[in-house]
C-alpha cells in the first residue's frame, strides 16, 4: 500500500493494489513518512474501508481525531466480542462507537447519568444487535478493569446496539434509528389493538415483521418502494386478507404522519401478509 495523506503519527491515507483507498492505523505507521512511499506493513494494525461513497479523507480526519487509548479500547473490545471482519473494517461504525464510549467515559468521570427511554423497545427489537452490544460492553469493562480503571453502566449497551442498527443499515444518521425504533413499535402496537392480541416478541413470526418493517423503513428513506405494478399476489392478498390489509393501510397512514411519504399498494399488501403470520394465532 502507498502513502497518499497523512493524518498524524498513527493514521494514514493509503491505496491498496487494487486502486481502493482506506484508512491505515498504527503505532507509528505515519512516522517519517511521505506521500507516495510504501508502507511498512508490520506497522499496520488496522484498515478501515470507507463505503457508500464516504469520503476517505474525511474518514480519515475523524479517525485521526479520535483519542488513542479510546481507539485502542474500543477495537480491543469489538475483537473481543468477536464482531466480523466487515464489522471491524468499518470506519462509520468504529468511529461512532469511540465517540459514544469517549462520552460516555467522560460522564462517568463527572458522576452524570444518561437513561436511555428506549430501553424496552431496543432489547425486544433489535435482539440480536442487543445481545452483541452487551456482549461488547462486558468486554470493554473486562479492559477498563484489567488496566485498574472503572466499568461503564450496563445501559450503555443500549446505545451500543443502536449504533449496531444504524452501521446495518449504513444509513449514517443515527437519528434515523431513533425515529424507525419508536415507529417500529408504534406499528406494533397498533397491529396488537387491531386485533386484540399481544405479539410474541420471541416468535419467529414476529421476528420476520420487524425484520420486514426495518428494511420497509429503509426502502421509505432511500425512496425505492417496492414496484407499485399491479401483481397477482398483490391482488391476492388484497381479497383474502381484508382485514389484515385495512391494517396494513392504518399503518401506511401512521408512516405517512411520521415520514412524509404515501405507501403503495404492493408495500402494504406484503404488511398485510406479515400481519396475518403473527396475528394467526389469535
């Protein structure tokens, strides 16, 4: 890889063979060296993989900003809790991550205490980014206490996993997670009082809504909708499930106060197939 900038002693710019350009960091990797020259590779401990069309040197400002043993606690942890490779590599959840322990490392040295109001919704929503968040945060205070210092509060890993939402879906705005946890809930309990049922939250069925409700989210905010053509099943479902599909449309009118934006037929048609899978119990 070749020096392209340098950001200060341990965090680099560089373009691999393959033409891609990533941040480099390391003890020294940016050490006496200049645009153009080769890295040391035994100085390298980690490269991050700007995607979506992020700017690398902005990446790499942010990066270079951060504070050394924060950026070394944090990616000591996220290898710890076994986080994967794509995880590892991505600059927007890492950086995000070292900002929210850095506050949060900060407030408990000042004795401030921040609850998280969505806490019910996070643990039963997002189960498996919560369970790796908490997984994360043991870890972490595992370090905090090996180097003699103080753990972090268990809520912490609320956030933890909202900031694991938010790098999923790559949407960069973790104000966006906010608003699609409390809407995601707000669906759900709207489909409960429909139907006079309290949802499963471990059902695999209901997993399957919120899993469908995320990426529905998604396709609002990128506006890509599914294709508004009329299609078989489409019709199908609109014949068969009248009442799921008069559901489906009180939550297109909920999503249309929250977001701004109408949902199309086939977008609620497919709601109302989920509808009728965790409803069927009833």
């Amino acid at each position: 890889m070749k020096v392209l900038r340098i950001f200060n002693n341990n965090v680099v710019l560089a373009r691999q063979d393959s033409g891609r350009e990533v941040i480099v960091t390391g003890r020294g990797v940016g050490f006496k060296t200049a645009p153009g020259q080769e890295i040391n590779s035994d100085l390298i401990a980690r490269v991050f993989v700007p995607v979506d069309g992020r700017d690398p040197d902005h990446v790499g400002t942010l990066i270079a900003q951060l504070r050394h043993n924060v950026r070394d606690l944090v990616y000591r942890a996220m290898v710890a809790a076994n986080f994967t490779e794509e995880q590892l590599s991505s600059p927007t959840l890492f950086i995000s991550l070292c900002d929210h322990i850095d506050l949060a490392l900060r407030r408990r040295e000042t004795g401030q205490i921040l609850h998280y109001p969505l806490q019910a919704e996070v643990e039963h929503l997002y189960q498996s980014e919560y369970r790796e968040a908490v997984t994360f945060l043991n870890k972490l205070n595992e370090l905090l206490l090996a180097d003699g210092d103080e753990q972090l509060p268990a809520h912490e890993s609320i956030a933890v996993a909202l900031h694991l939402v938010n790098a999923g879906f790559a949407a960069g705005d973790l104000a966006q997670t906010y608003t699609m946890t409390g809407l995601i809930q707000q669906i759900i309990d709207l489909i409960g009082a429909s139907f006079d049922v309290r949802l499963d939250q471990t059902s695999i069925n209901t997993a399957r809504l919120i899993t469908h409700m995320r990426y529905l989210f998604l396709r609002i905010i990128q506006g890509k909708q599914l294709d508004d053509d009329t299609t078989t099943i489409g019709d199908t479902i609109r014949h068969s499930l009248v009442q799921e599909y008069a559901c489906a449309e009180s939550i297109g009118q909920l999503v249309s106060l929250r977001l701004g934006q109408e949902l199309n037929s086939n977008e609620k048609a497919y709601l109302a197939l989920h509808i009728s899978r965790v409803t069927s119990m009833r």
